[in-house]
C-alpha cells in the first residue's frame, strides 16, 4: 500500500476518512511518528493513510474535492 497522507490533528484524521469511506475507497490508517516543529523539532504521532497502488488517482481527487493536499512521501 502506498502513503498518501499524514493527519497531524484527529478532526483532520476524521474529515478525511469519512471522504474516503463515502467514495469507496478502501484504505488503511495507521497511527505512527512524525517529527514536526519549527524552531523545536519533537516526534509527534500522526494518522498515516495508506490506499492500494491502484486506487491512488481516485483518492487524490477525492482528496483534491474535499480541501486535501497530495504530498509525494519518499521510503
């Protein structure tokens, strides 16, 4: 499965899977860690969405339709 995005807030964690359950979009969620911070970096925990390689297009449009950014994650 491939990363499509990071939800640093559970309201946002929320938002976005209600999108990709209301589409049909079959997806993981994970929680994990992240650093973030500007000045004071720190390791925090996020809400890591995972789709399958084939539905990444999909996802990202519905991602577009609903206020989300697509990011490219590198391994």
């Amino acid at each position: 499965m491939d990363l499509i995005y990071i939800a640093k807030k559970l309201k946002e964690a929320l938002r976005l899977e209600s999108a990709l359950t209301e589409s049909g979009i079959e997806y993981a969620v994970e929680p994990d860690k992240y650093s973030g911070g500007v000045l004071f970096m720190s390791e925090r925990i996020g809400a890591f969405f995972y789709v399958l390689p084939e539905s990444i297009e999909q996802a990202r449009e519905i991602m577009r339709q609903h206020g989300f950014k697509f990011q490219e994650w590198q391994a």
